[in-house]
C-alpha cells in the first residue's frame, strides 16, 4: 500500500436545520472551504483530482436514492469514479477509510471524500424512528427500540459493573459544550454545569437531553492524496503543503442484536482483545480479578468492535501505549456515556475505568477553565463500590490534559449530520495536526500544542461497525 496524504478539509456550518440551501448546496459549502485553503479554483481542482468517495445515512431524510451521485453532478465531478457508501453512525469514518484505500490501491492518486446529513426534513420524532431502523427490525424495534433506550440500558450496566456515576457522564458534556463553544462550525455554544446537565429533561435514564448529541444538517470534505497527488497539487498552488499522513486504520464489527453477542472467556481476552499497553502483569491480574468475580466481555457495557478497530489502527501505525502516543482523539460520543465507554475500548485507561478517567481531567483541554475540580489519579479502596469496581490504582498518567477528547465539541455539541460526522472528525484532526486552529476558527484557545497524533473513532449502531484511522504530522 502507497503513503496516503491528508492534504486539506473543509466543514460547512452545522446547524439544527439549513432551509436556504439543498444538499447538494451544503456540501458545496464544504467543497468551496477545500478549494479556498488549496488556493485553488474549480476546473483546476477538477482537472486534478481523480474521483470521489460520498456518503450520507439515510434516503428516509432527503426522500431521494442516489443522492450521491446528485451531489457529484452539482460539484462537477462526472463522469469521473464515485461511490456512496453508508455504514450508519460510522458512515463517514468509513467514507474516509474508503477514500484512503482508493488512494493507497493506486487505483486514485487524489480523492474527494465527501459526506452530508440533513436531518431537519422530518419531526425530531420521524428522525429517531428512522435512526431507530438502524437495529434489527424483526427483533428490536418491534418491542420499542429506540436508541437513547439501548444506550441507557448499556450504560446502567456500566454503572452497575463499574461504579460510574451521572456526575462522571456530565464531566464529558461539559467539556464537549465548552469545547464546541470556541467552534464556530458548532450547533451549540452553551457553557454548562453538571448541575444543567443532570437538570435537563430526561430522556431515558440516566440520559438527560444535555447528554445526547443533536440533529443536524451538514456536510464535510477532505482530499487524501498520494505522495504523486500531493505534488500535483502543490506545483498547482504554488507553496509546499503540511504533511499529514494516515499512518493507520483500523475496522471492527459485532452483531446486530446485543444479546447476540459472546461472553469471552479470560483467556480468549487475553489471545485476541488486549492491547499492548495492557501486556502486564498487573493489568493481567486487574483482568483476572474481573472475570473472577463474574465481568463478561463484551457484555452490553462494552464495543468489541471498537476495541478491534482501534487494535488494528495501533498496530499499523506503530502505536503500542495510546495515551502516551496519541495526542487528541475526536470519537464518536453519541452520548455522553459512549465517551466513556470508547476511553476504555480506545486503551486510553482500562475496562472499567473510563468513568474516573473522564474525571480526572485527562481528556480535557489543559488550559481552559471548564469550572470543574479534578481529580487526577486517585483511586482509593471502597467497600460501597460494586464487585467489578477498579481496585486501588495510581495513575499517574492520568493529568489534566494528558489526552483531549473531542477538543471541537464532538456530536454532543458540534452537531451529528451522520454522514458528515465522520469526516468532520478528519478535517478538525488535521487542522490541529496543521497547528492552524486559529486560522480556521479565529481563536486559537482549543489549539492542541505540539501535537504529533490524532485519531478519529466512527461508531454505528450499539457498537456494529467501528473505524479508528491514526493521522501523523511528518516532521
């Protein structure tokens, strides 16, 4: 497989609803961000770049099939190669990975990955029953489900087996409002409290509205080049351009239906699950202590999926301690507690722990007040705590800033136009990676500094398709 270049991105505004313009216009926004930031005009972009990747979730939400193609048509991209793909919430994580294998094949040597949503053509209610049909229509929808019903009943096994607390879920939505607060691209700009979290209508406990992400409409592009692409485009724009490289992917699936999903046994754990910074002998025996007092793996309070995407990323991209290694990572947080449960599969601390590690202030940004008092690698032995609860543990590791997590705001607060999601990840990734935050947004405040890696996580379903793809900045 060749060197695949992330060479520019562009997002358009995401907005609860976008009446003045089509898709086709909304993706244009984002195509017109790309072409500016080359300093490039259109038939010179267009004589360049080889093809397309295009995906959106839903044809329920536009009423129209092929919806790709009429976007390739109004950028003026026919007759060149296209596809749509779609993969529910992953849809645009898996859009990108599929750009980065058309580039890497050598089938491409410059591709447009391009995704939209808009979600504002149907009542909110429509929208959560077409985001439901994304389950098992034969099993799980008939008897009432809806997704903020799986996620809440994922994450109440999570508190059950671990100990995590509504004010630990509430630390995540703060810090992604506030984030997204300093994002102009953002639908929200709230600062919070844990007190406005856990006061927001409930919607399916413990899950209050503060801890959901919201519709959207949107879109995003990026262009992923090979090292020939990426000199095309640079003899094009007259300048050298950053190099961000895709130095891994990674993919993981699990069953549709949870209650179709294994219990692992310890040792099959350990043979195909654990991640090398795990490869200890206490973390082994913190594992051991788990399955001896009746943990089961995945169990609905984990994403195998997620765990096996992120393994494979590592290993491709030479990654064996992530929290060390990794500089900021923008996930797929759906909801609040999908935050936490993806610290745990991501390896940024382990099963079990993703509810201290949130209040640690390990994924926060460093330098802003989010006025929150953290508590930085305590653990202390409690009685109260449930059986599968973290023994005492000191991670030292674990300080303010250490690995920021969706330093734009992630969907709770950026907004989730799902096929958009997935590549917004990959355009705020590599403006971090680019060091020209403040650029694109006018204030530098969630500037990662000095940062060598990003990941971004996609997530569909309860945890069916998952991608993580690792971008590296070239010295």
């Amino acid at each position: 497989m060749r060197p695949v270049y992330v060479v520019s991105g562009g997002v358009s505004k995401f907005s609860k609803a976008r009446p003045d313009k089509t898709f086709q216009a909304i993706v244009k926004e984002a195509y017109d961000y790309i072409l500016a930031d080359l300093g490039l005009e259109h038939p010179r972009f267009i004589e360049l770049v080889d093809g397309s990747v295009a995906s959106y979730f839903s044809d329920h939400f536009t009423r129209q099939l092929m919806a790709g193609i009429m976007v390739q048509d109004y950028l003026g991209l026919c007759p060149k190669p296209g596809h749509r793909v779609e993969g529910g919430g992953a849809t645009g994580g898996i859009c990108f990975q599929e750009g980065w294998k058309s580039v890497a094949s050598g089938d491409m040597d410059i591709c447009l990955a391009y995704g939209f949503e808009t979600m504002s053509h149907v009542n909110t209610w429509k929208g959560n029953e077409f985001i439901a049909l994304a389950s098992d229509v034969s099993f799980d929808y008939p008897v009432g489900g809806f997704y903020s019903g799986y996620y809440a009943m994922m994450v109440t096994r999570h508190m059950k087996e671990f100990g995590t607390t509504v004010e630990q879920l509430a630390y995540v939505s703060v810090k992604n409002h506030l984030n997204a607060f300093y994002n102009p691209y953002s639908q929200k700009h709230d600062r919070l409290t844990v007190a406005d979290v856990r006061n927001s209508p409930m919607v399916a406990w413990p899950l209050t509205r503060r801890d959901i992400c919201v519709m959207s409409d949107g879109a995003a592009a990026v262009v992923l080049a090979s090292e020939e692409g990426l000199a095309k485009l640079e003899k094009a724009a007259g300048r050298t351009l950053p190099r961000v490289k895709v130095a891994g992917i990674g993919r993981g699936t699990d069953a549709m239906r949870m209650a179709d999903r294994p219990h692992q046994p310890y040792d099959e754990f350990m043979k195909h699950n654990l991640l090398p910074n795990e490869d200890t002998a206490e973390t082994r025996a913190y594992y051991k202590d788990l399955w001896d007092r009746g943990f089961r793996y995945p169990g609905v309070h984990s994403f195998r999926a997620g765990r096996m995407a992120s393994k494979a990323a590592y290993a491709r991209a030479g990654i064996t301690d992530p929290l060390r290694e990794i500089s900021f990572v923008e996930l797929h947080d759906a909801y609040t507690s999908s935050e936490i449960q993806t610290y745990e599969d991501m390896g940024l601390c382990r099963y079990g722990e993703g509810g201290p590690f949130a209040e640690s202030g390990a994924p926060f940004l460093p330098d802003l007040d989010y006025g929150l008092a953290f508590d930085e690698g305590r653990r202390t032995e409690d009685e109260s705590q449930p059986p599968h609860a973290p023994h005492a543990t000191l991670h030292a590791n674990w300080r303010v800033g250490a690995c920021p997590v969706n330093p734009s705001g992630g969907l709770i607060a950026c907004g989730h136009p799902v096929g958009a999601t997935g590549l917004m990840q990959g355009v705020f990734a590599l403006w971090q990676l680019q060091g020209t935050i403040g650029k694109h947004f006018g204030d530098d405040r969630l500037q990662i500094k000095n940062p060598r890696r990003g990941a971004i996580h996609s997530h569909a379903g309860t945890g069916t398709y998952v991608t993580v793809s690792i971008l590296q900045k070239e010295a």
